[in-house]
C-alpha cells in the first residue's frame, strides 16, 4: 500500500522484499530521501513495538495545550455536558 500526500510518501507491505522493491524503482523514478522508519504523518504519532504499529496524536495535543497555554489545566475523563433549559 502506498500514500501520497502532497511532497510525503509513506509506503507499507507485509513482505521485505516488496517493498525494497517498491522503494528501489521509486527512487530511481522520482527524486527521494529515505527517512527511515516513519515517527510522524500528517500530525500522527507513529511507534512500533513486538512487530505492532501504534498510532496517537499525543504529541500534537501537547503543543496544541502548550500554544494556548492551557498544559496546566487539570484533565477530566469525559467532556462534562451542561443541560440548562433556555429561558
């Protein structure tokens, strides 16, 4: 599977070979730097560990408390919805 995104090309496949192969003709086609092991697409914070893939946006919610200086603020399980009736 590839993806495209603008100048970020992000490619996956469950055999090594593919997708050496892959890589191998895309970078004889195009102009490419190899990057490693992808951390980061589009916001998304990506990890691997024991062969699974996690994915969070933990990283971009923490910058986005520290931009609006709200870091500090203490955290709640769930929204807390307000019902009042309007008069």
């Amino acid at each position: 599977m590839a993806c495209l995104c603008v100048d970020d090309l992000m490619y996956v496949g469950t055999s090594k070979d593919m997708v050496a192969g892959f890589k191998t003709t895309m970078m004889k086609e195009f102009e490419m730097t190899n990057l490693g092991l992808m951390r980061y697409f589009l916001d998304i914070q990506v990890n691997s560990f024991l062969g699974k893939i996690f994915i969070s946006q933990e990283k971009y919610v923490t910058d986005l408390l520290k931009k609006f200086n709200t870091s500090e603020c203490k955290p709640v399980a769930s929204p807390m919805v307000v019902n009042e009736k309007l008069q």
